[in-house]
C-alpha cells in the first residue's frame, strides 16, 4: 500500500532500518512495490531541500532517501509497520523533484 512503511530486512539496521512504499496501489497485482529507503538523519549526511524529507517512523526521524529507490519483490516485505499517508503530499513532492525536476 502507497505511504506503508516496512522494516528494512536487508539492512544491518544501523543505515536505513525502514522502507517507503511509493508505488500506486492501482499497481498492486504486480510482484514488485517501489521502494524508498529511510535513512537515520544521522547517517544520511547532507540534504537536498523538497528531494530529501524527514518523517518520524516508531519514533525515530529518517530522511526519505528519493535518489536510492528501487524495486523489490512484495513478497519479501512481511507486514507494515507504519503508514506515512498524513505525509503523502510531502512524499510525492520528493518524487516530483527527482523525476520531474520541480
């Protein structure tokens, strides 16, 4: 589901310990979701302004990493965690900037 959040399995936990789902639920037969990592603001470093929002997942600010999504097949993602759905403009802007440039 579009804004859902997961635990990022693949990850150590230490650099992106959750996931973003962007996809549009219309898509939801498909075998894969569009993913954003969410980076601890700690490890992410410098920002790029609308590209690079910050939400609080289980109580933790991450930086929605724009530039780093990428497919993932949705049988591996277990169950959400969190919903970002009251964050959803914030999280399209992010994608606007990266694939439309505004």
């Amino acid at each position: 589901m579009q804004c859902a959040v997961y635990k990022n399995t693949g990850d150590s936990g230490s650099y992106a310990p959750y996931l973003l789902d962007v996809q549009a639920d219309m898509l939801d037969a498909l075998e894969s979701r569009v993913m954003v990592p969410l980076v601890r603001v700690a490890e992410f470093g410098r920002r790029a302004g609308r590209l690079h929002p910050v939400f609080t997942v289980c109580g933790e600010e991450v930086v929605m990493a724009t530039h780093l999504l990428a497919a993932i097949r949705h049988s591996g993602l277990g169950r959400a965690i969190d919903s970002l759905t009251a964050q959803r403009n914030a999280i399209i802007g992010a994608l606007d900037v990266l694939l439309v440039g505004v």
